[in-house]
C-alpha cells in the first residue's frame, strides 16, 4: 500500500517556499489512494528553540497553515510529532546502526555549521530521527522540497542497514521532489533560497500593508523599465512564476525581454504580485482565521491524529526491539 509521509519543522511562521515546494503537493496528494500522514516537527524544532511559549505557537502555527490550505483530516492523519514519543524509542535503534560518516555529510548539517550556528547534539542527529519519522509508518513517499532530499536517502541507507542486520523490518522509503526547479527551490527577496533562518521569507499569509512591504523587499536593479532585459536576471519575474497562468507569464517575461515603452516596470510586476498572492491565498486567509477563533477544533484533529499515528509506530518500535534482542 503506498504511505505518503511528510512533516515539517515548527520553528516559525511557514512562508511561499514551504507551500511551493511542499504544502501544495501534500494538499494536492491527499486525493490520490492511500494512507496520509502530514506532521508538525517539533521535537525537531527543539534543535534550535529555546522559548517554550515560542515552541507551543509555532506548533499551533504550523497545524492552522496546513488546515487552512486545505488539509482534509477525514483524507489526511494530522498530529504532531511529540504525539508520538515512539519515535524518539526508534530513532535510538536507528542510532546505533548509523555511522558517524553518513551525519557528518549531511549538507544541511554543514551548512548551518557553516553560518555560525553553534551545533548541539540535537542537531547534528536531526536526520536520525528523521529517519524514525519516516520509517516509523512504513512510509513509501515522501515528498519534501529539494533541501529534503538528502535527508530521504540518508533514510534510505539506515533502513538498509537495520533491515540488513536484523531482517526486513522497515520499509525503505522514496523522496518526492517538486520536478520543477521553480518549485523545488524557491528563492527569497534577496534572490537566495527562500528560509525561514535567512529572514528572507515572505509568509503565506501576509495581507495588506505588510505583504506590501514585503514584495517591496524583493531585490531590483537600477535598470530602467525600456531597457531590455533577460527574464532571468529578473528576481521579480521568479516569484510571478509561481503564481501566473503559463501564458500569462510568458506575455510578461516578453515584455520585459523586448524592452522599450510598452515594457513593465518594476513596479508594475510588484503589483500584479500582489494581487496573485491575494487572489491565490486570500481564501486560505480566510479561513486560517475561523481556526484561529476554533482552537478546540484543531485540537480535535490533533488529538485525533495522534492517537491513530502512535498507535502504528508502537507496532514498527515492538517489531524493530523483537528483532534486534530487546524483547
Ligand atoms: P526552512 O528552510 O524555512 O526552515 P523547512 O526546512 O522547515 O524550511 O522546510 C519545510 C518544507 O518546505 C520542506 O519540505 C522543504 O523542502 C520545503 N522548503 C523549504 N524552503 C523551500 C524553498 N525555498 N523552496 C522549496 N521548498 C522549500
Ligand atoms: N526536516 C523537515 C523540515 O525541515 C521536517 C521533517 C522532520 C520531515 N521529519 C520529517 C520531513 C520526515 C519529511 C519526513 O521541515
């Protein structure tokens, strides 16, 4: 049976990369047959949170974007991952089967190294429990954006190398990428990755005023509007892209590319910004709103959610402990 798996990590307000690169898709393939199960990654956040008020909203935050957007409970399980204390039990057994190596290559690990990020152990075993995340359930997709990938095959090699020493306990998972690079990475408003740690995010419900400012921080040049321009050279036209009609877009990127007095000028591509992130997330605003003023009802879902999920990581965890000696 396929499995669709994904989470994601509640350390703040979820912004335009997340919805393009992964939200879209988990909304879009919960009408596909299968089992569903989307989750809140707090114990990951915890890698770098140190504000348990801060920790609890975010949590909140991140099952309001989700519902909002359009998950559907009765087609998708929604929890959070703290739920589920199973998984910290199999991120151990998964522990000691996996080198030292295999972390110490992981980008993501070695990129926020590299920022200046001062690693605690929490961090630097992220993709084991990650791993327990996904092996937890018997996962067989799980579709994440591009930065994710690594982490999926990471998964991969330690569910080999459990299943290799004691038996074929764990069902080895697949990634699922966005296959358009435009949606797999997208960029932030200074033209680098979209992150919520780069503080170059713009977030999915942002309205009025501050989206206003917020498109207003996308990165321009001096260029003149009748100067001719490579579409690609143009940071604005990479956000237009996710939310424009193909054919629209392509009349824009025109423009821009033949230059003279009929061409856009920045302003103008801000503007039809706007409206598209209006007309596109506007219901959604809505309607995270009414869940905002129901916190009951999202708790239901929560609760709900997991107790269906803990019950299926308690079966993998007792088979994993039978096979490896511990029962
Ligand atoms: P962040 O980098 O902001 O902390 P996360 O690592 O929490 O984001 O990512 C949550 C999900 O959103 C993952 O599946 C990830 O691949 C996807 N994602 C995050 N940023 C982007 C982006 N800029 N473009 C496409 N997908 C993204
Ligand atoms: N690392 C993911 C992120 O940064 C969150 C995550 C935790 C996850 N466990 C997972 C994603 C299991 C997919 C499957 O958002």
């Amino acid at each position: 049976m396929t499995v669709v798996l994904s989470g994601i990590q509640s350390s703040g307000r979820l912004h335009l990369g997340n919805y393009f690169g992964a939200i879209r898709q988990h909304v879009a393939l919960q009408q596909e047959p299968g089992e569903h199960l989307y989750f809140i990654a707090d114990y990951h956040a915890l890698t770098s949170s140190r504000d348990p008020a801060e920790l609890r909203d975010n949590a909140r935050e991140v099952a309001l974007t989700y519902l909002a957007l359009g998950l559907d409970p009765a087609r998708a399980t929604l929890f959070r991952q703290s739920d589920v204390p199973e998984v910290c039990e199999l991120a151990w057994l998964l522990a000691c089967v996996t080198s030292m190596g295999l972390l110490e290559r992981a980008h993501s690990y070695k990129d926020k190294v590299a920022k200046g990020l001062k690693p605690n152990v929490g961090l630097f075993t992220y993709p084991v429990l990650m791993a327990a995340d996904i092996l937890a359930y018997g996962s067989t997709v799980v579709p994440v954006g591009k930065d994710q990938q690594q982490h999926v095959e990471m998964t991969q090699d330690i569910a080999q190398s459990f299943n290799h020493l004691y038996g074929p306990c764990l069902t080895v998972p697949q990634p699922r990428i966005p296959s358009e690079e435009h949606l797999a990475k997208v960029p932030g408003v200074d033209g680098e990755k979209m992150s919520k740690s780069y503080g170059n995010s713009i977030w999915i419900f942002e309205e009025g005023k501050l989206l206003k400012n917020a498109v207003n921080r996308i990165t321009t040049d001096s260029r003149p509007p009748e100067e001719p321009k490579d579409p690609s050279s143009v940071l604005l036209l990479r956000f237009l892209e996710l939310f424009l009609p193909a054919d629209e877009f392509a009349q824009w990127c025109e423009r821009v590319r033949a230059g003279g007095a009929g061409a856009p000028g920045y302003g103008h591509l801000k503007l039809r910004l706007i409206e598209a992130i209006e007309a596109t997330f506007g219901p959604a605003r809505a309607r995270r709103k009414h869940l905002l003023e129901n916190p009951a009802e999202v708790e239901r879902v929560l609760a709900e959610g997991g107790t269906h999920a803990r019950a299926q990581a308690r079966a993998t965890v007792d088979r994993c402990y039978r096979a490896c000696g511990l029962r």
